[in-house]
C-alpha cells in the first residue's frame, strides 16, 4: 500500500512542480510586466484559438490514451499469466515520436497563449496557468508510464528479470 501510494504521489509531484514553476513565471514576469494580449484581441484567443488548438489536443490525446491503456492491460495480463510471449512482443510498442511532438506542441501553445491571457487578479492566473500546466505535465506523465512497461511505474518491478532482454 504504502509503495503504490508513493508511485502515485511521485507521478503528481512533477506535475504540481511545472505547475509552480509556470505560475511562478506568470506572476513574476507576465502579470508584473504587464505582458498580455491587449484587450481587443484577447477574445479572439479565449475564444477561438485556445479552444481549437485544446480540441485537437484532446482528440490526439484521447485516442492515444486509449491506445496505451489497451497495451497496459495487455501487459498486465501477461504479467498475471507469466505469458513471456505475449509481453515480448507488445514490450517495444511506444507512442511515435511524431505523435509526441504533436502532443507536446499544442501543449507549448496552449500554454503560452494561457500565459498571454490577462488576468486582473494574480490569484485567478496563478490558478488558470497551474491548471493548464499540471494537467498537460499529468497526461504526458501518465501516457509515457502506461506506454512503457520496461520503465512504468505501475509494473515495472513486477516484471521477470529474464523478460528484460
């Protein structure tokens, strides 16, 4: 009980990291300095380019989730089974690298076009880019455990060491 609650809260850890290290950025150079969409064209971004790009980021995001926690059962299975076969052959199935380069571009751009957005009081974009910026780190986080079973943290020390060759 006590390992799993440690891989979990380490699997949060980074996230609430980034999180504070984005709204601390914020605070001190975009709300300080007054750098921020000026009022006419920030609707056209909270409005139009945010949620589109968010959009296309979920769809991605959601399909390749999806795809890893199929692998990740699969995974689980063989481990229950001692099925050495069938974990072989799924054990070197990743996520392309086109596909987290797409990912971790449209988060790049989710957050800053976040960063840009003004905010009258620090509290509300302090709160606003943690937000983003956790939960864009959570799901790479979560996707890259779940996408490698030599390395994630769910099962990795379950695994056989005769598997790893």
């Amino acid at each position: 009980m006590a390992n799993g609650l440690r891989t979990h809260l380490g699997l949060l850890m980074g996230p609430a990291v980034v999180g504070s290290m984005i709204s601390l950025m914020w605070y001190h150079v975009f709300f300080t300095f007054d750098w921020h969409f000026q009022e006419t064209d920030e609707s056209a971004f909270t409005d139009t380019v945010i949620p589109i790009i968010a959009m296309f980021h979920a769809i991605v995001a959601g399909h390749i989730l999806n795809k890893v926690w199929e692998e990740y059962k699969v995974v689980r299975r063989c481990l229950r089974d001692k099925d050495k076969d069938t974990f072989l052959r799924c054990r070197d199935d990743r996520i392309p690298i086109a596909i987290h380069l797409l990912l971790g571009s449209m988060s790049v751009v989710i957050q800053v076009l976040t960063l840009l957005v003004h905010f009258e009081k620090p509290f509300a974009g302090i709160a606003a880019n943690f937000s983003v910026a956790f939960v864009l780190t959570l799901y790479w986080k979560v996707a890259t455990n779940l996408d490698n079973p030599l390395r994630g943290a769910w099962y990795k020390d379950q695994i056989p060491k005769e598997w790893f060759e």
